[in-house]
C-alpha cells in the first residue's frame, strides 16, 4: 500500500583515477559538453510567482469587494 522512497543514486567518477594522477584525456570532456548541450536545448520551464488559481482567487475577492463597496456608497 505504501512504497517506500528509494534512496537517490549518483554516477559519480573519482576525478583522480587508481594511478594517482588527473584523467587528462578528452573523452570525458566531450562527454560532458554533449550531455549540456543536451540540458540547455531543452527549455526549463520556470514557476510562475503566482499560480492561475491564485490569481483568479484574487480577482475574484477584489470584484466582491468592489461590489461591496459600491453598494455602500451607494
């Protein structure tokens, strides 16, 4: 009934490999820029400040407002 949350996963690569020296090949500087190239084609869509169902509570509440002053005034 209940699942239970899997623990989060990295592929982490030592940066230094067994020998002790820098991976100093290209290949895994390629590598990275393609997957970014990847990342940035794709457009992150951003949250908006105020959700359509905030704003339309707000109108709401400020059209009975409104009303309600105007009778008062009235």
């Amino acid at each position: 009934m209940f699942k239970r949350r899997k623990n989060k996963t990295f592929n982490y690569k030592s940066r230094f490999s067994g020998d002790g020296k820098a991976i100093e090949d290209g290949e895994d500087e390629k590598e990275f820029i393609s997957k970014w190239r990847q990342q940035t084609g794709n457009k992150v869509k951003m949250k908006s400040v105020l959700s359509i169902r905030t704003m339309i509570l707000v109108l709401v509440l400020l059209l009975i407002s409104m009303y309600l002053l105007n009778q008062k005034i009235n």
